[in-house]
C-alpha cells in the first residue's frame, strides 16, 4: 500500500541533490535511471564498482562472505575507491564466527531398509531432506539411532525434547540422538546430547502447519558443539523414529572464529556533533557473490559519498559498510555497542540500503512511523520524518512506493535498539511479489523479488538497473537533504533487546 502523502515541511527537504546538469526536471519525474551529468550521481560508476565486486568474488571462490579472502580483497577495493575520493577510511576490525560446509552432508538410513536422504541445496528447485546446522561438527557416524522424548506433544504444547539433561537417561555412547524441535534453542538439546554421549544428532522439525520442511538452524557458536548436527524434516524425523532404525551421517565442516572489518569514512563539513549517517552491508553469503545482497547498496553508497564529499552540509555525513550483517547483523552491533554513549548521541540519523535492485522489485521505504499497521511498530521518533523525506523524492519524481516493515533483518536493528531514528531502502528478498505490487511496480505476481537471494546466482546478471538508478537517487537526495537540515530528529536513547541469534 502506498504510504499517504504527509506534507510536513523539512528545513533541508528542500536541499534535494543536484541533478542537473544531468536530468532535467521532467526526465527525473519520468524515473530515468540514467544520470549522465559530471558531478552528479551516477549509475554507470555504480556499475564499475558492481562488476569489480563481481570479478572479485570470481578469484576467490565465488563469494565475498565475511571471514573469507573475497571479504578481505572487497575491503582493499572499498578502501582505495575512498581515499581516490580524498577520503581518509577508517578499518574497524573485529572477530566473527566463522562455519562453511567443505562438502554436501550425508544422511543416510542403513537399517531396516536403505534409504538415501537428500540435503537442502542453495540452488536446489525443491525442499530438501535435511540440513547441516550451522557450526555443527565434523563426522562419519553409522550407529542406532535413539529418539529421544521425541514423541508429538499434547495439543497446544511444544516439545521440550533434549531439553533437560534428565532426558538422556540410559542414553548409549556412541548412538545417534534423535531430537523434536521445540522450546530450547537447538544448541542446548545438541550439547546434551553430546555430553550423554551421542556421535551425531538430527533435530526434526515438529509437524506443526508451518513446520513441516527441513530444521534450518544455528549452534550459535563455533566449538559449543564438535559432532555432526543435521536438521531434518517432520517426514524424515518419522523414518528415523522408527525402533531398530540405523543411520549413517557423515559432515565435513569448518568452524571457527576469524577477523572480518567494517570500513568507515566521514565528510570533513558539517558539525561533528550533529552526525547524519549512512551505510549498507558489504558481505555476501558464503554461497554466493552477493551483487544484488548487498552489493547494489555498498556500491551505490560508495557513489554517494564521492559526490557528497564536495557538497556544503550543516551536519557530518558519515558513511558505513558494514562486515558480518549475514551472520546476524554482527558488524553493526559491534560499531554501535563499542561507542561511548556521548558519541552514541552525536547519531541523530541512521539510513539504510540493503537490495536496492531486486529483478522483480518493489520501491520499499522503511516504515518509520508505522503507518502501514502492518509488522512491527514504529521506529524511534524521527523515524517517520526519515521515511517522509524518501517518499517526498518518490512522489516528485513520479514513482510508486510503500512501506517495507522493521523486521529486524538488516543493520538498522542495532541503530533502532540504541534509540537511533532510522530508516532506508529495500526492494524486497525471497518474498513473492503480490497482484496487487505487480499493478503498480510491474513484474510478475506470485515470484520472489529475487530469486537468487542467497544463491550463487546473485550475479551482475540479477540486477534491475532501473530500480539501482532509482533508488541511488533517493539515497543521494536523503542524505544530503538531512546533511543540510537545520532541525535534525531529537535523541531520545533507549536500549531496546535485540532478539536472540539461536532459536528454537
């Protein structure tokens, strides 16, 4: 739905970024994508630095994961691109979890009859079998496999399966652990498990309407738990259930903790304690390139601080490329949670670009003063103001746009927890697009807004140069028009909880 037209005036709403020289008027209110003028924002450099990007996750393995060398040679090219825009980049370094499967997992029943499961695959066209948890251990396990208080639950309860030490009772070394998912998170039935005992575990999904396909989950860190842990399906929970049951499981994984970086740099204008920031995350996901997610967003962000460099501002633009967001937003929260509350407080603003050109996209603003009734409520106060000054760019220029909820799933989550007004851009992940969207944004109705999302086939070849053109002019007429604001968001700090990284 399209947020409605609230026409407060903004001081600096009214700072839009210059784009003349390139557009004009009518052409910007027609959406072109391209601009074309020397000073200005521009796709095609966009574009050099998507493919650059792209030839770099080519050299090393097909990913710019964090933790990986693909990251590491991602942040030299980030860090000479910024001191070529006469940047002085600042490398924050931290330590991440660090899990890559070497090769496919096994699972296979061996007894009473043979029966060979199937992995879930990142290019897979269907729903695998089973998964491999994220730091699970390595192992070539044959063994009986023991069900433990893995029978369904009474109606409207959940299964406390593997959740109390007590539930290994006469547990035999060496067997396989059969597990319900349910109340505790899955490190915990893993690790009791282990200490009873067992050379492998398989948690199953619990039947429920909604849980019927492969356990996909976290041991939360690496090293809690050395045996192999594979989550399962309800169906093959049921087959492995059955007494007599036999089962080989064989993973071959590598955990461990690594460096990885976010990568920093701020305008020499504007008060330096009045800071407008802006970022994006620069990792991909091991299994593939990550130009789309969220290479639109970091390249387009690194367009936008070249030209924002040479203009005026009342307030310091400082931008941000953020390392380990698909490890659960680690970088961020690692930038956010290290600074003192006085420098916390000079944030009045926080912008943020996460897929900005889904092939099958939506024009999504951050709903920041909960408009839309629809998810989660509102961000902190100002938030709304941040999501008006977006729209206003997209009602000028003559394009749709709605609302995209705080789902907690990108880097504003930290900002928003620290009481930070926040807000950006989003084109939409492995959702399907509705009827509804396709009539106003075209496309194609009941597919993903990108289907390669998290797939290797997130290439240069999956980017919607329309919705990139677009959405790098938003980001620049947001950031400068906030850069110039004489009434930045009132700071009203709150720690809010961020929700936990294991679930059951």
């Amino acid at each position: 739905m399209q947020l409605p037209r609230r026409r407060r005036a903004l001081a600096a709403a009214a700072v839009a970024v210059t784009l003349s020289a390139a557009p004009s008027a009518a052409c910007a209110q027609r959406g072109d994508p391209v601009l074309s003028a020397a000073g200005a924002v521009r796709v095609d450099t966009v574009r050099a630095h998507l493919k650059a990007l792209a030839r770099i996750a080519d050299a090393h393995g097909g990913t710019r994961a964090a933790g990986t060398p693909g990251y590491a040679a991602s942040r030299d090219y980030l860090i000479e691109q910024l001191r070529e825009a006469g940047y002085r980049p600042v490398v924050q370094e931290f330590d991440v979890p660090y899990f890559r499967e070497d090769k496919p997992a096994e699972l296979i029943r061996t007894g009473p009859a043979e029966l060979t499961y199937t992995p879930t695959g990142t290019d897979a066209a269907v729903a695998g079998d089973f998964t491999t948890m994220t730091y699970s251990g390595s192992g070539d396990v044959t063994a009986p496999v023991r069900a433990v208080d893995a029978e369904a639950p009474a109606a409207g309860k959940a299964s406390t399966s593997g959740c109390e030490t007590a539930d290994f009772a006469g547990f035999g070394r060496g067997e396989i652990a059969l597990l319900r998912r349910g109340t505790c998170p899955f490190h915990t039935k893993a690790k009791h498990a282990q200490d009873a005992g067992a050379a492998a575990v398989v948690i199953f999904n619990d039947g429920g309407a909604k849980h019927t396909d492969a356990v996909s989950g976290t041991l939360g860190e690496p090293g809690k738990v050395t045996v192999p842990v594979l989550g399962a399906s309800a169906a093959v929970g049921g087959d492995l259930a059955a007494p007599g049951t036999t089962a080989r499981i064989v993973t071959a994984t590598t955990s461990s903790r690594r460096t990885t970086w976010n990568v920093l740099a701020e305008t020499d204008q504007g008060a330096a304690d009045r800071v407008v920031m802006v970022g994006a995350h620069f990792d991909s996901v091991p299994e593939g390139p990550g130009i789309n997610d969220n290479g639109s967003g970091a390249a387009a962000l690194l367009e936008v601080a070249r030209y924002a460099r040479e203009q005026p501002a009342r307030n310091r633009l400082r931008f941000a490329w953020w390392g380990a967001e698909e490890l659960g937003l680690l970088g961020s929260a690692h930038y956010v949670d290290a600074l003192s509350a006085a420098e916390r407080a000079k944030i009045r603003v926080y912008l943020n670009h996460d897929m900005i050109a889904s092939p099958n996209h939506v024009y999504g603003i951050y709903d920041g003063d909960d408009s839309d009734r629809t998810g989660e409520g509102p961000g902190p106060e100002g938030s709304g103001r941040i999501e008006q000054v977006y729209a206003d760019y997209f009602d000028t220029a003559g394009l749709p746009h709605q609302g995209s909820d705080f789902t907690g799933r990108s880097d504003y989550g930290p900002f928003i927890a620290r009481g930070i007004p926040s807000g950006g851009l989003f084109t939409g992940a492995e959702g399907r697009k509705t009827e509804a969207e396709a009539a106003r944004f075209g496309g194609t109705a009941g597919q993903p807004y990108d289907a390669c999302y998290h797939r290797a086939c997130d290439t240069l070849d999956n980017l919607n140069t329309t919705a990139l053109g677009v959405n790098l002019r938003a980001m620049a007429h947001t950031a400068l028009a906030f850069a110039a604001a004489a009434d930045l968001p009132a700071r009203a700090p709150k720690v809010v909880e961020r929700s936990a990284a294991t679930t059951p």
